[in-house]
C-alpha cells in the first residue's frame, strides 16, 4: 500500500528572581517557595476554591497535579501570569488535571517537556484566555499537546492559543459535546485536532502556519469513534510549516501544505470558512486506508470511509500549488502542469462498496461539495493513483445542516 499523507519531517524566559548566569542551575530560591505555595493550593485544593497565579514569570521544575472537583485556576492574563517549566524535572506535563467543574483561566504555561495543559475524564471543562508554548519554537523536542482535554464531556476552549506542539496544538480527543471557538494555533504540526469525539463545533479560530490546520481524525484501536462536527468562520490560512512529528505518531502523516483534513470521520460540516494558501490542498478527505495505520482498519465497529461530509459555502484562494512529497509533485505536474494547482479539495477515492444502492452511497451518506466553482480531485488511492480524475457535477449535491452544539452556562 502506497504511503499517501506523507511523514515530514524566541523569547528566552528566566525564571522568577533567576538570572541567566544561572540558568542551568534550575530553580531559585524564590522560585522554590513559589512553587511549594502553589504545590499546597493544588494538593489542598476544595470544590469552590479559585487559585490566583499573580502576574510574572513563576519558573517550576515540578506538574502541578489538580484532583479536586469545582476549582478555578485563575491568573491575571495569558501574557502577564506565566508559568515556566524551561527547568521542569518531575512532569512531564504542566498542569495535569483529573477532575469535573474545572475552568482554567488568563494565564501562560510555556516550555513543558511534555503536554503543556492536560485533563483526563473531565466533566464540564472550561479552558478560556490560556497560553501553552514552546519558546524555542517547532522542535521534536517539544510537547505533544498544548491543550489536550481526553475522555471529557462538555469541553469548551475559547480565547486561548497554541504555539509550537510537535502534535497538535489544541487537541480534543475521544469527548463530546465540545465547543473550540476564537483561538489561535500557529507553528503546531496540527493547529487543531478534533479526534474520535462526538458533537463537536470548531468555529471563528485562526490555524496558520502550522503543517495542517484544522485535522477531524477518526482513527481505529480506540473505545470511542466520532461522528458529528462542524467547522464554520473559521481562517485556515498558509499551514505549510514542515512536519516534525514523532514517527509513528498519527498527524506523522499529515503533508505540510494541508487546509482542513478530514479523515474516516462520519458527519462533518465544513462551511463559511475562509480557507487559503495551503499548499498542498486546501481541504482533503481521506480515509484510513490512506495512512500508516491501515492495518488496524478491522477494529471492532470502526468504519473507515469518510461518510455525510458537507462542504460549502466556504471561501477559498490560492494553495495546491506546491504539495508535500514527490508523487504528490508529479501528479499535480502531469494533470496540471508545473504552474498549475491542485483543486480546492482533494479526495482519496476509497468507497465503502457494502454501503452502495446501485453503484451509489445512499443520499445521506454523500460526500458533497456545494461551493461555487470549486472542484474535487479523486486521487484514485484504491489503484495507487492510476486513474486520477476532476470531479464536478457528480459531487456537487447537498446534505442536511448539523445541529449546533449545547453546552450548560458557565460562568
């Protein structure tokens, strides 16, 4: 099977009382105390409780580890309260969260040695004005995660950025009911990641230079598959940043160069979103079979094909001119010349064949394309690319709206 998502490959800040004389000499003594307050405000911590983080550079060497539910982290602004683990020893995590009722606000967390913000099993789980980053910038040496809410229900993060993950910058994985709105990802190799959740709105988020923008992954080998997201009014613009993942790793086979990639993931709505420049393909649907992971395709209840996707009315410019790899090259040479561009969207061409009524998926298990002008490629993945074609009226058609995502007040 051939490889088609192909594998790719600032500011220094002290800590608090630290100079950068000596700097390899971990924690000052003042660092140390703060650190020691803070380490008894999470240990201690009560339902009801609001941790302030005063504003300035708190240097740690330690996680801060939070299991009480009904607790608010609070600091002063995401670029006034920051929290440096340039030093960190024991983690490898920042902050590492097992509890419901939990929001986390106005402050920075930068230069984990592993994810920067993680929360496991959570309920109600606000994430608002926060800033994980790598200073160093896009290095293999840095967290997988920035934001990386797993196993939650009721997610919101909204206002907040991510900078530098060699995986993805925000990351909701196998949760539901979640909103991400207004936040920036850049220099992620995946700026935001929606994987194998449920009920999901992505919505007025800016990806930029990252490998790829907005990824919804449905991957295999895990209890819970996705189904049910919406991207709308978001900018997925120039994510053409070099892959630097992990190998093995699933965004491994994200191609720099990459807009929206929806992979073997049911019911997505990509709509009123301006999508530009991304240099290999503005958006791609993909299935499984596609990747490194195509093995594990026979997992119990796991449907591999992309199904119900909709994709309209978006606007897009530029991108597909330059794409990731060598095969990738000459097929846009040979179908469009070495000055030409791959179309808006590209799709795989792997169809469930079970699932066809006279040679077709049932109306709503379309892939559908209603955006004027705009073209979809069939790479012909099945036949390694033998018989590539330019689709237009056969998919253009229209699907139902999804429903918006509810989530309880917060405060």
């Amino acid at each position: 099977m051939r490889r088609w998502l192909m594998a790719g490959i600032g500011m220094l800040v002290a800590g608090c009382g630290q100079s950068g004389n000596n700097a390899q000499q971990g924690l000052s003594e003042a660092d140390k105390a703060y650190q020691e307050h803070l380490q008894e405000q999470f240990l201690d911590a009560k339902p009801g409780d609001v941790i302030e983080i005063p504003a300035g550079v708190h240097a740690l060497d330690r996680v801060l580890t939070l299991r009480a539910n009904g607790v608010t982290v609070r600091g002063a602004g995401s670029d006034k309260s920051i929290l440096s683990f340039k030093h960190e020893i024991s983690g490898p995590e920042g902050m590492l969260v097992y509890a419901n009722d939990f929001t986390v606000e106005h402050l920075a967390i930068e230069d984990t040695k592993g994810d920067g913000l993680k929360i496991n099993d959570g309920t109600n789980i606000t994430i608002r004005d926060v800033r994980v980053e790598w200073t160093r910038g896009p290095s293999l040496e840095n967290g997988a995660y920035a934001i990386y809410p797993v196993k939650c229900k009721n997610v919101l993060v909204e206002d907040s950025t991510a900078i530098g993950s060699r995986d993805a910058g925000i990351y909701v994985g196998q949760s539901q009911d979640i909103i991400v709105r207004r936040n920036r990802a850049e220099k992620n190799v995946a700026g935001i990641e929606i994987e194998n959740s449920v009920r999901a709105d992505v919505y007025e988020n800016t990806a930029t230079g990252n490998t790829g923008g907005i990824l919804i992954f449905n991957m295999p080998d895990l209890t819970m598959h996705g189904a049910q997201t919406r991207v709308y009014k978001n900018r997925v613009i120039a994510n053409n940043l070099a892959n630097f993942a992990a190998k093995g790793t699933a965004v491994a086979n994200t191609p720099a160069g990459t807009g929206v990639l929806i992979m073997s993931n049911p019911q997505v709505e990509i709509f009123d979103n301006d999508i530009a420049d991304n240099r290999t393909a503005n958006v791609i649907v993909a299935s499984v079979f596609m990747t490194d992971f195509a093995a594990s395709k026979e997992a119990t209840g796991y449907d591999p094909y992309p199904k119900s996707i909709y994709i309209h009315d978006n606007r897009f410019s530029g991108g597909g001119d330059a794409p990731d790899g060598l095969e990738w090259k000459a097929l846009k040479a040979s179908m469009f010349g070495i000055t030409g561009h791959f179309p808006d969207v590209i799709w795989d061409g792997y169809v469930d064949t079970k699932a066809l009524v006279d040679g077709k998926y049932p109306a709503a298990q379309r892939i559908c394309v209603k955006d004027p002008g705009v073209e979809v490629l069939n790479v012909d993945g099945p036949h390694k690319f033998a018989d590539p074609k330019v689709l237009k009226d056969e998919i253009h058609c229209e699907l139902p709206a999804l429903p918006a995502v509810e989530l309880p007040a917060r405060t």
